[in-house]
C-alpha cells in the first residue's frame, strides 16, 4: 500500500511537470529512474544541460569521438542534434549553460597527457531541429603545477570553474578562470578552496541564482550551499548527499523536480530532495 501511494503521488508529479515519461522507478532513496537514452549515437552521454525551449528537454554529449551535441527529451528519446564546425574536440567531459550560451568543456585528460586544455562557447541551437554550430568563443587552459584529470565543469557569475577529479584525501580541488576574454590566449587556471566529496566527481551543476552547486560521483549526488563564490581556500561541506552507487553516472543539472543525472550506461536519473529543485518549492505556509 505504502508503495502504491508513493507510485500515485510520483505519477501526479510528473504528470503536472517538465516530465512527460513513462512511470518513472525508484531505484534507491530519493533517487527515480525516469528514463533511457535511446539514440545509438550516443554512447557515453557525459553532461547534461537543461535546453532554453522548449520545457522538459535536454542537451548531452558524448565525451569523445563525435562532435555533436545532442537534443533529448527527459525519457529518453531523441529530438535534434547539431554538430559543432570547425574544432577538434578531444574528450568533452561536461556541458554549462550561462548568458543565452552553451559551454562545452574539452576538459579530459585522463592520462595527464594533455598540457593545455579548452572550453567552447555556442550559440543556442533550436532544439527540434540538426544543423551545425559554430562557436563563438574559446578559452585555452593550463594547470597550475601540472596537468590533472576533470570531469566537471560549470559557470558562475563571470568565470568558469573545474573541478579536479583527483582526490586527495577525500576532497576534490575547484579551479577558476575568467570568462572575458573568449579568444583562445592561454589562461592559467587559478586553484580555489577543495570540495570535501570522499569520491571523484563526474560532474556539476550550479543553480542559476548562483547559490547551490551540485556535483555528482559514482556513489551519490552532492550539494553545497556556495552563496553566488568559491573560496579562494579552505574545504567546503556538504549541505546535503544522496546516496546512489552507481559508477557511470556523469552529468547533472538542477531542473523544478530535482536533479537531472545521466550516465554512460543511458539511463536518466532524477535526484527529487528539495534543495536540488530549481526554482527552490514554497514552503508549506505555517498553521
């Protein structure tokens, strides 16, 4: 009975929201799968962005090979996709949206071969229709004391932030870069305070009003109350963190029914505790 209940209340949910898929399934605590990626194109869905329109659709990517960004809804299945001209992308790892443009960071570098590494800005492409998209900007990073491994980038006010996939002891390092300069000079990456995650991120999200971050790993879902700035130093806690083990889980963003995840093995996952709903719920008026 109890699960039945649960069943009703998620089918109303989604039933009145940006979600029009088929009966989403809790699969642990907190956490519903709501849907699977269905174009074979897409094989390692890295990232994950909320599309400007229409409402309930999403932007992912692969993070090698193709360069293309692709249109999907929250079930799964597939509406445009547009192939980004003239760059050589090498191992895209998250996606970012901010200002009316999509960010797509060429940020792996999982044999920290790479000394440089890049991230693209795009246009909005319509997302019910293919095509091709060129970029208007590029920024050229370098590391700070030699090259590390990221997967998770996202925007914030003026700057663009990695976060380092390397752990050490537990907590993963925030790097910045300003954004006002988009045409390729190289940019050193400014190291800021450390995450304290206890598991290598896969990927972020930052709320449009710039107050919560949401990181993602291969054991759950972590969010941080950051009030609109990284510290330049220290180690921020967690507000909050969702358990869910799964290991190829890469991409997030904040939607109105939580957070949106999506993985390598296809499958779409919704995190539903408040604070990663965007705009945040009313609270219940008091009696």
């Amino acid at each position: 009975m109890k699960y039945q209940m649960y069943a009703a209340v998620v089918a109303g949910l989604f039933a009145a929201s940006s979600f029009v898929s088929a009966q989403p399934v809790e699969v642990a605590p907190g956490v519903l799968k709501v849907g699977e990626i269905q174009n074979p194109d897409i094989q390692e869905s890295s990232g994950i962005i909320q599309a400007r329109a229409p409402r309930g659709v999403f932007w992912t990517h692969n993070d090698s090979g193709l360069d293309i960004i692709y249109a999907i809804k929250s079930d799964g299945t597939s509406l445009g996709q547009w192939k980004i001209k003239d760059v050589d992308l090498e191992n895209i790892e998250d996606i970012a949206a901010s200002g009316g443009r999509i960010f797509v960071a060429d940020i792996g570098n999982n044999d920290n071969s790479r000394e440089m590494v890049s991230v693209y800005s795009l246009p909005n492409p319509p997302a019910n229709r293919s095509g091709e998209v060129r970029p208007n900007g590029v920024w050229r990073l370098t590391y700070p004391g030699g090259p590390f491994d990221s997967e998770s980038f996202f925007v914030l006010r003026n700057n663009g932030y990695l976060i380092s996939k390397e752990l050490s002891g537990g907590e993963a390092r925030v790097y910045s870069f300003p954004l006002g300069n988009r045409r390729g000079k190289p940019i050193e990456l400014k190291k800021l305070a450390k995450l304290n995650v206890n598991d290598t991120t896969r990927g972020a999200d930052v709320t449009p009003d710039g107050k919560r971050l949401a990181v993602i790993t291969g054991s759950g879902a972590y969010l941080f109350n950051i009030n609109r700035t990284i510290p330049a130093d220290g180690i921020l806690e967690p507000a909050l963190k969702v358990d869910f083990d799964h290991g190829s889980m890469e991409g997030c963003c904040f939607t109105r029914d939580g957070l949106m995840v999506t993985s390598e093995s296809r499958d779409l996952y919704l995190f539903t505790a408040d604070e990663f709903k965007y705009p945040a719920p009313r609270k219940a008026a008091r009696r």
